[in-house]
C-alpha cells in the first residue's frame, strides 16, 4: 500500500508539470529559443577566436621558415668559412626552428579542422533556429485563435449576443422616436388653416397666394395694349 501511494504521489506531481507545461508552454519555448540564440553566439564568438589563433599560427609559421632559411644561408657561410663549431650551433637552432615548424603545421590543421566543425555546427543551428521561430510565429497566433474562439463559446458570446440585443433595442427606439415627430408634425400641419389655403391655391383653386412672373407679363401686356 505504501508505495502505491508514493506511486500515486509521483503520478500527480508528473502530471502537474505536464499540465504546468502545458499552459506556459509557449513561455517556455520562448526562454528555450533565447537560449539557443545565446548558445550560437557563443558558438559564433569560439568561431572567431579559432579563426584569431590560426591566423596567429600561420604568421608565426612563416617567420620560422623565414628564420630556418636566414639561418641556413648563414650556416653554409659558416661551413664555407671553416667555421665548425658556429655552424653546428647553428644547425642545432634550425633543427629546432624545424620542430618549431611543424608543430605550428599541426596546429594550423586542428585549427582548420575545428572551424569547419564549428562552421558546419552553427550553420545547422541557425537553420534550426529559423525553423524555431517560424513555428512559434504559427503557435503563437494559433494560441490567440484558440483563445479566441473560447472565448466566443464561453461569457464572450454571451456578450455579444447582449451587444447585439442592446443594439436592436436601440435602433427600434430610434425608429419609434422618429414615427412619433413624423406623426405629430402630420397632425400639426392638418389642423393648420394656412396650410390649407397654401395648397388650395397651389392647386389652382382661387386666387393664388403669391404674384408668379406669367402674372406680372400678362398684367403689363394688358397694359401695353391699353396704351395701343
């Protein structure tokens, strides 16, 4: 019994940093690509430095053979010269200049091979990066959806159906606000004796109500003939 309850203790805790993943999942990813951004600079950084000491070991590569090679020009004058004992001190500074030499070659080939290793690694990661970061474009905004749309089946659409009742009930008020001046300004204007009169005479109905320009020439044409 005891161990199926540590069991049973283990199985929870499990499954709440599962759930606990789940739920910040996109925050961890985040902290998980800085991360990696962090580790390809460094990476970039030991790149550089690696490139940095090869360039140092080819320099200092080429001073020894430039001193290897004075220094036999200057063993054979001394050989020439008879000079056994300065040639042989000599010859013993080549040698080491020899050795000197070569460990600067194998140097230069585990500095060549190492950056190609570097280089290969970190243009890998920074493709992987990319990948990453596409991807997390895409989680994000599918995230924003989802909550979205839970929203929408959960209170949100409960408050868009209210938004949209509120509105009806405003635009119906409105119209019954507006049908009811239309009404009264109607009811207004049919009880009023001047109104009346105005259409009467507009409708040719006795005399009309205000002069027209057809009236003034027919009463000056009158006149004029008068006058003949």
């Amino acid at each position: 019994m005891f161990k199926q309850i540590i069991t049973l203790f283990r199985g929870v805790a499990n499954q709440s940093a599962e759930d606990f993943t789940d739920r910040h999942a996109l925050a961890i990813l985040k902290q998980q690509m800085n991360d990696c951004s962090n580790a390809i600079m460094s990476a970039r950084k030991a790149v550089g430095i690696a490139i940095a000491q090869n360039e140092q070991e080819i320099i200092q590569h080429k001073r020894i053979l430039a001193r290897i090679e004075d220094l036999e020009q200057r063993t054979i004058a001394a050989l020439e010269q008879d000079k056994k004992k300065l040639a042989h001190e000599a010859a013993e500074t080549i040698a080491l200049l020899e050795t000197e030499c070569d460990a600067t070659k194998q140097a230069q080939k585990l500095f060549t091979t190492e950056i190609d290793r570097l280089k290969k690694i970190v243009r890998s990661a920074e493709i992987r990066l990319r990948e990453l970061k596409r991807g997390q474009r895409i989680a994000t905004a599918t995230d924003q959806t989802q909550r979205l749309r839970e929203a929408a089946t959960g209170s949100g659409l409960s408050t868009l159906i209210d938004a949209e009742e509120t509105l009806l009930r405003l635009r119906v008020r409105q119209q019954q606000i507006d049908t009811t001046a239309s009404a009264i300004a109607e009811m207004e204007q049919s009880g009023d004796p001047e109104r009346v009169i105005k259409k009467l005479a507009e409708a040719g109905c006795g005399s009309p109500q205000k002069t027209s320009a057809e009236d003034v020439l027919a009463r000056l044409k009158k006149k004029t003939k008068k006058s003949a």
